[in-house]
C-alpha cells in the first residue's frame, strides 16, 4: 500500500513537471508585457490534483491569477504590500537606469521594449512590471509621470519610458484630466488693478478742436504737406475701383 502511494506521488511529480515545462514555453506577449499562458485544461489539473505540504510536495499557484490579478482594478496594485515592497513611497520610474554603451546615455527612449515575440534586455519602469496598467482611472499611477509644480508630463529621457507606452500615458492623462481625476493647473491672472470703466480718455470720443469750421484741415499742420503726386497717383490707381 505504501509503495503504490509512493508511485502515485512520484508520478503527479512528474506530470507536474512537464505541465510547467511546457507552461514556461507557452508565453505569450498581452499589453505589451510578456506573460505566462496556461490552457484551462491544465488550470483543471493544478486545481483538483493540489498535493497538502504532509506529502512532501507544496501546492501550485496558477501563474496566469498572478498577471490578472489587477486587469478590471489596476488601481488596487498601487495599495498593495507587493507594490509597497517594491517601490516603496518612490515613482516606479526613481530607481529605473537604462542599459547602454558609453558614458553619455542615449537622448531619446527606445520605441518599444517588446517587438513581437522578443523583450529587450532592460524594459522601461511600465513594460517590466505587469501589474501596471495604465489606465485613466489609475491617476495614482498616472501623477506619478506629472511634475507636481508646473502639471507638465515629465519627458521619456527622464522616467525612462519606452515611445510607444509613452503616448498611452498621454492619452490616459489627458482622458483623466477631462474626467476630473487630474487637477489641471491654469495660470492666474490679477485683473483686479484693472480700470474697465469707458469714463477715462482713451475710451470716450474724441472732441473736435474748439476752432474748427467746416472745410478747413482737422490738423492745422496738415495743410503744410504736400503730396508727392507721382505717389498719389500710384495710390489713386490701386484704388480706383473702390474710390467712389
């Protein structure tokens, strides 16, 4: 009786085994981050041959709970121990450094970390981690990308973000700030100085000059310029459809 025990186990070991081989071949790339991806036939296997810790074996955990965890509720990861643990009270861009050659790093972020099947070495602080999920409703996540001071989105050369998941960045922050999740800061002008009234000189009319009669110049130096007649006939040419 013991020994068929002992071969039973030895062969769920095995099964198990080779289920996680071909689990960690079957990847697949969903949101630009590469996961892991397990058939539901499989999932029906960890699920109902879970072995307790008295056999010797630990139970399995489901790697694909792990990555959609957050998917419907994104906003939930930044208020867990995992991402406290992780970042702490710091941007998830504070501690990122790019890979590359040379002193002096590149002045532009790479396009993207993921083309098609292949990840780049060192991905940016969002491709990296799964459970970031930019979204408009994650303005936890999304204000950690605007400067506090100014409301200006920070530039990818200094958080590091990769082009393509840049530009959904903007887009989600510019949704949030049309929903009111996001403070817009608008410039303040004091108008309070301000004289709007028509009462001073330069709104009312302009009064005649008390000797003026009719025919005379409204100027008194006005009838000392002669014209250039050359010029006035120029003039009277250009204008000769619209001079009545």
């Amino acid at each position: 009786m013991a020994a068929s025990i002992q071969s039973i186990v030895r062969t769920a070991c095995r099964i198990s085994s080779v289920v996680l081989h071909r689990t960690q071949q079957a990847q697949k790339v969903h949101n630009g981050v590469r996961v892991l991806f397990v058939s539901p036939n499989v999932r029906h296997f960890f699920s109902s041959a879970k072995l307790s810790s008295s056999d010797g074996v630990a139970g399995v955990l489901d790697p694909v709970e792990t990555h959609s965890r957050y998917k419907d509720r994104p906003w939930e990861y930044l208020e867990s121990e995992e991402y406290i643990e992780r970042y702490g009270s710091k941007p998830v861009w504070a501690d990122y450094r790019r890979n590359h050659k040379g002193g002096i790093p590149p002045q532009k972020t790479r396009k993207t970390c993921i083309r098609g099947e292949k990840i780049c070495g060192n991905p940016c602080p969002i491709c990296r981690d799964p459970n970031l999920i930019i979204d408009h409703q994650n303005f936890n996540l999304l204000q950690q990308f605007i400067s506090p001071h100014s409301g200006i989105v920070y530039d990818p050369t200094r958080t590091g973000v990769c082009i393509k998941q840049q530009k959904i960045l903007n887009k989600a922050i510019e949704t949030a700030r049309e929903h009111g999740l996001i403070p817009s800061q608008l410039p303040v002008v004091d108008f309070s100085g301000e004289d709007f009234s028509n009462s001073h000189g330069a709104v009312g009319c302009t009064p005649m000059p008390p000797s003026y009669t009719h025919g005379e110049p409204w100027y008194n130096w006005y009838s000392d310029i002669t014209p250039d007649e050359r010029e006035l006939a120029r003039v009277k040419k250009i204008y000769k459809a619209y001079l009545k």
